[in-house]
C-alpha cells in the first residue's frame, strides 16, 4: 500500500480535540494539545483509551495475533541464557517467563550453573509480592553488603541487600533492605532502612538511591522536600543515614547547585583501599567527583579529582583511571602535554591526589578506532575497542609498584569473530581475574563462557563455554553485511545491513529495489548500535514468506568513534544525525535493495526524535515510520519531566538556542499541507523520563491535519515501553503488524 494510497485512512477526532489547527504550529501561542500533558488526567486517559481501541482495531486480527505469540515465545523462553553475578558462593539472576510475569530474584551454586539445568533457589517473588501488597512491582535491581574480611574468615554469610522496586516501571523507585538469609524484606520497626515505601499512600518512591557505607550506614540520596531536588527530578544532596535513626536525621554530606542534573555516593569498600566518593552530576557530560575524608564528622572534608568536568574517573585499588571526552592540558610552557579527546589514562592515585601529573595513556583514539569499555579484574584491565564499529579486545596489566612512567604490559584478547560483539564483565574485580565472556551477533545467538585473563607471557585464555541461547529463527540463506554511506557534509557513515542474500545483494542493484526494509537508528549520548542477536527481530521480520531486511545505522550523535562522533551532532549540529540517517536511507535506494515506498524508519526515546525529524523534514525517503517513547515538542521538552537533563545534548530552547532546536522539534515541523507517510506512535502512561505528552500531542496533530496515524499508550512499562514480557510483545507485535501492513 503506497503512503498516497493510506493518506486517506482517517481516523476518527476525539470530541476534545479542537478543530484542525493552523500548522505549523506557533510555539510562541497557545498550545492546542497542550492538556494531553495532564498524564494522569480523566479526559486525557479518554483520549488514550479511544485511541487505543482504534489501534486494535486496525492492528490487531490473526497475523497480529501470532507475531504477539511467536514474540512471546522468544521473551519467555527457558533456554535463554541466565546472565548471572558471582556473589560470594551464589550466582544471582533476575527471570521473567509465562510462569513469572514480573519475575523472580533467584539464585543457584557457581557448580549448578555450570549444568544444563541449575536447581534454582528462590529469593524474592516479585508476582506473590504484587499480589500480597496489591501493587505493580518492577524489579529494578539489587545492592549486595559485601562482609569484611573478618566476617568472611568467620564464615559470616553475605546477608544484607539493598532492593530497588517501581511502580509500573517508572525510573521513580523505593529501596528496602533484604536479608539474603532468611529471604525477606527487614521491616523498619526492626531498623531496616527504607527510602519512600509509600506507594500504598498514592506516592510511587522518587528518583534516587540507598548505597551501602557498611553494615549500619547507608548513603541517602532522594527527595527530602521542596528544594532537594534538580531540575530534572533527581536528587540535589547526599546524606548519611545511620540505622536506627529518623531518615531525616541524616547528615548531609554534600548538596549540589539547584540548576544541577543530580548527586550520588558510595563507599569502595576494597580492603586497604576504602574511598568514600560523591559524584555530583552537573549536567548529562559534566560531572565532578569528590573524595570525602572523615565523613559524617565534624571533621568530613571533600577533596574534587582535579579533571576536566567532561573526564569520568574511576578508582581500582592503587589506580586511578581518567577518561577524556574533551582534549585536556597538563601543564604549561614547554611541560605541557595534550591528551586526545577518547583516550583513556592511569595514574597511581595517591601520587595523583598529591598534585602529580604523570599520566599513562592506556588508549589513544584513531580516525577509525574509539573505547568502547574497560573492565578491571584483580590484577589486570580489560579494553574494549571499536574499530570502524567492529570490537577487540585488550589486556593491559598494571605495573606491580604503582609507579608512575612504568609501562603497563599489553596485549590482544583473540575473542569473538566477523561482525560480532564480545562483552566482559569480572566475575569478582577484588579476588579474581575470571571474567563472564558473551559473544553474539545478528545471526549468531549468544553464547556465555568465562576465562582467566592472562598476564604477561601466559598462553591466550581458553574460554570455558557456560550457556548457548537458542536459535529463534533458521539464519539459512541470510547474511549480515555492513556498508559506508556519504553524508551531506562529505563524512562516511557505516551502517549494518541483514537478511535474505537475495534481498541484501540483489543481483542486479540498479533495478528499483521492492525488499520490504527497517532502517533503525538512535544517533545520541554517545551510544553506539553494535551487532547483536534478536530472535524477535528474526521471527517478525527477518524470515517468512514476505521477510524483510533489517539496517541499523551508525550515525553521528552516537559512540560508535568515540566522543568526538557524539560530539558532531550535538545542539546546532544536531541536523548532521538526521543527514546521516537520510544518507543511509538513499545508499539502501542505490544499491538496489528496497525504495522508498518498501523503506521504513524505527526509532525509540532520542531516537524517536530522530524518527520524528525523518518523518516531517524527509517524508519522501519512506513508506512508514514507527516512533516509540519519542521526544517530539522541542520547545516543552526541558519543562516536562527528567527534560532539563538534557540541554547539554539539545539545548536549552528557552534562550536563543530555540532559533536552531525548532528546526528539529518535530511538533512544530508539521505541516497539513504536506504529504507524510503512515506512522505509528507508541508511548507508556508510566514513563517519567520522557514524558508520554509528547506522542500524544504529536498523534493528536496529525489526527487533526487528516493524516494517517496509529497511537497506542501501555499503562505500564515506564521508559522501556513495558513492564513485563507480555506487554513487551503485544507492544512489539503491533509495530510488526503496521510496518508489514505498510511496506510489504
């Protein structure tokens, strides 16, 4: 169906909606859609509920029915890999399946993992929770209490946990304590430390965190009140409660500036190595970080890593790792040196701390190459690097004395394969150099194995393979390639191409190509899209009678060349992300693979402003467009919600900013006069990150100026759509449905 053809499908107006409005919109007047912002209001929730229903009814039936089955069948499979954390003598995972919709905290021996079928112990049920309190618990993680090496040599079990719990998956949350022991939640009446337990009353807990300091002492870090929070909703101070005493009588240790993104500490608890470490976030790439001496006594002082703001630093032991997003000067006159923006550098903290500057550079970017991650083990530090958006692995083994100007061995890690992604995590960065290795790629299911990192002169590791996902769709006959776009400005830009060869390499490339094709995307915070399996994107896509071919683009604004590839897309450079998207969706046009009206655009949170922008500034290069959890009004944006966290990557459309944000602010870029392609608009009533008005303004918009336009809004799922497997499959199976109802 060609999008002239759908242009007439209307949809009928909710009676609230004003008449059609006069577009583009002035974002100076009044704003015709502006109550569809009141989330939880009577008359919004109506619209949304309308809305739904005409989704149904245009999306759902018997294909609808069976992708949502096949989907569902991926979500809760029980041979999926169990991905665990090695805490003391247990292996802890967290597991959603048809028999635990909200899922379960479990937990098994490092030897029953190792077999086919662990015997897993149950820890904490989140559906027998949901139903005994009446509350729609989402896991949101666990902080285990480390003992002390004196609690180990007694024998001493790991008993304390903190767990994070959200209403409907929100990222607003609450914290209790656990006992691991005896598997429950330790009331406060018994002096367990509890952070907004009240949802019961009508709250649903605040944007924050507990931290463990030790067995009675925890880092705070919440809303206390008017004026304890930024902007952005998240917490303005750190606090130091100790059990047994009024959370408000905690002492603050520190509280940031009002206008600030937000704050947090925590203790490392490294035996000889104990730092306390508040972390004040000034905006999403500026930060400062402080070591805190004596702290909670009339004596605590605070001691700022004297970094760049744009630097992350972290601490292993005798280490101290800086990593740059910016160029930064160490010295002056002839002593001065410059590290590159992307590079990664050691230093021996105390010497550091002290007021030297002797740096080690552990990595230095390329044209072609960027970190993409480091994981320290006991004794050595494992890279990741990309490489023209393909990874390696690198071991680099500190000096034994810590001194500064001391070479650090290296060396390549000789895991993974053609356009896969290989990923390490330590199984005990204190006590072990083992570390959890997961290979996967698009048509390679993943796999889990672990090794021994090898020091200096010891053979290459030899994996020991744990678990294999299984296969969720037949890869014969697909291919996964990747290809190089030239943007608008001249910059190459790669991008991923997967799914039938026929349909990937056409024989003959200058006919019009008529594969029905995704393109996705995200382009922002320096996150890169690296290769990975999806049995969903497999089975609802990739094969079948009518398959598809599936694109991930690698555009500006993302990590994929470090910071300097993020960094080119940034506030008045944000068009060069959508030029680059756009170059991607004409070189798939050129090489004969599909055309525009078989060519469909998906994108979700940043990059459902980017799906937004391909849908009003280059309708012509697509046949649908999906736009899930989108920021769409530019001009409302850093008003709604964790909003103003986000002027750094946008900026601030209250200033003059607004003259370069309002030509990529979507809401305001419609035009009823123009032609669009069908799109289909997704959002959740729980996401407080980004605010669910934006795709319901933006689909009222389009209701109104008689386009072609599908909405639907789960009640749940906070910022990642869903709060358990069947939501996320009904919620995906839609997306299937209208991309195949409009392309193929």
């Amino acid at each position: 169906m060609s999008a002239e053809t759908t242009q007439t499908t209307r949809t009928p107006r909710s009676t609230a909606e004003p008449a059609a409005p006069v577009t583009p919109l002035d974002p100076q007047g009044p704003d015709p859609f502006g109550w569809l912002e009141d989330v939880s209001g009577a008359v919004a929730l109506d619209w949304v509920r309308a809305r739904n229903a005409e989704s149904h009814a245009r999306l759902g039936g018997e294909r609808s029915r069976a992708t949502e089955a096949a989907i569902l069948e991926v979500l809760d499979s029980d041979d999926r890999i169990p991905q665990v954390s090695r805490v003391g003598g247990h292996c802890y995972n967290f597991w959603r399946d048809a028999g635990h919709e909200r899922g379960v905290w479990r937990r098994t021996t490092p030897e029953s993992y190792r077999t086919d079928s662990p015997e897993w112990e149950t820890v904490l049920d989140l559906d027998a929770l949901a139903e005994d309190e009446g509350i729609s618990w989402v896991w949101h993680g666990a902080s285990l209490l480390r003992p002390t090496p004196e609690q180990l040599a007694a024998g001493e079990p790991w008993r304390r946990a903190l767990v994070d719990l959200s209403v409907g998956g929100s990222d607003a949350d609450v914290t209790c304590e656990f006992d691991l022991v005896e598997k429950r939640f330790v009331p406060a009446a018994e002096g367990g430390f509890e952070r907004d337990h009240a949802p019961e009353a009508g709250g649903g807990g605040a944007k924050g965190g507990l931290s463990w300091a030790d067995e009675d002492t925890v880092y705070v870090f919440t809303d206390f009140g008017p004026g304890t929070t930024t902007p952005s909703g998240y917490p303005r101070t750190v606090r130091l409660w100790r059990r047994g005493t009024p959370l408000d009588d905690a002492v603050e240790v520190y509280a940031g500036a009002p206008d600030d993104l937000g704050v947090s500490a925590h203790r490392s608890r490294t035996p000889g190595f104990e730092r306390d470490v508040v972390r004040r976030g000034i905006a999403f790439f500026a930060s400062e970080t402080f070591l805190v001496h004596d702290v909670g006594t009339p004596h605590q002082r605070l001691v700022r890593i004297d970094v760049p703001e744009s630097a992350e630093v972290g601490f292993h032991r005798e280490w101290l790792l800086v990593e740059l997003r910016d160029d930064w000067t160490v010295g002056d006159g002839d002593a001065a040196r410059t590290y590159a923006a992307g590079s990664l550098l050691a230093a021996p903290a105390d010497d550091f701390l002290a007021g030297s500057r002797e740096l080690t550079v552990l990595f230095a970017p390329t044209p072609s190459t960027s970190l993409a991650g480091a994981t320290w083990t006991r004794h050595h530090l494992v890279v990741t690097v990309l490489e023209d958006v393909v990874n390696t692995l690198h071991v680099l083994t500190p000096p034994t004395d810590a001194a500064a100007g001391v070479a650090w061995e290296r060396r390549e890690l000789p895991l993974g394969g053609h356009l896969q992604t290989v990923t390490t995590r330590a199984v005990d960065p204190l006590e072990s150099d083992d570390v959890w290795v997961t290979t996967t790629g698009y048509l390679t299911p993943a796999t889990l194995a672990t090794a021994t990192v090898p020091g200096p002169g010891d053979p290459d590791p030899e994996p020991e393979a744990l678990k294999s996902a299984p296969a969720f769709f037949d890869p014969e006959g697909l291919v996964a390639d990747q290809h190089v776009a030239t943007s608008a400005d001249g910059t190459r830009v790669p991008y991923f191409v997967v799914g039938r060869e026929d349909l990937v390499r056409p024989a003959d490339p200058s006919a019009p190509g008529t594969a029905p094709t995704l393109l996705y995307g995200y382009g922002g915070f320096e996150i890169p899209l690296l290769p990975g399996y999806s049995g969903t994107v497999g089975r609802a896509w990739l094969t079948g009678p009518d398959a598809g071919v599936y694109v991930v683009a690698n555009i500006r604004g993302g990590g994929e060349y470090g910071p300097s590839w993020h960094q080119a897309a940034l506030r008045e450079h944000r068009h060069r992300a959508y030029e680059d998207f756009a170059a991607v969706a004409r070189d798939l046009v050129a090489r004969g693979i599909t055309s525009p009206r078989h060519l469909g655009v998906q994108g979700g949170s940043n990059g459902g402003l980017l799906a937004g922008n391909m849908l009003t500034r280059h309708p012509e290069l697509f046949g649908a467009v999906v736009i899930q959890v989108p920021l769409l009004d530019m001009k409302r944006y850093s008003h709604l919600l964790a909003g103003a966290s986000w002027t750094a990557e946008y900026g601030d459309p209250d200033t003059d900013d607004w003259e370069f944000i309002r030509t990529f602010s979507p809401y305001h870029l419609v035009d009823a006069a123009r032609d669009y392609p069908p799109v289909l608009l997704t959002t959740s009533t729980k996401d407080d990150r980004v605010h669910p008005g934006h795709a319901r303004k933006m689909a009222a918009l389009l209701h109104a100026a008689g386009k072609d336009v599908t909405y639907y809004e789960n009640v749940e799922g906070g910022h990642g759509g869903a709060a358990n497997n069947a939501q996320a499959a009904h919620m995906s199976a839609l997306a299937w449905t209208f991309l195949r109802d409009r392309l193929t």
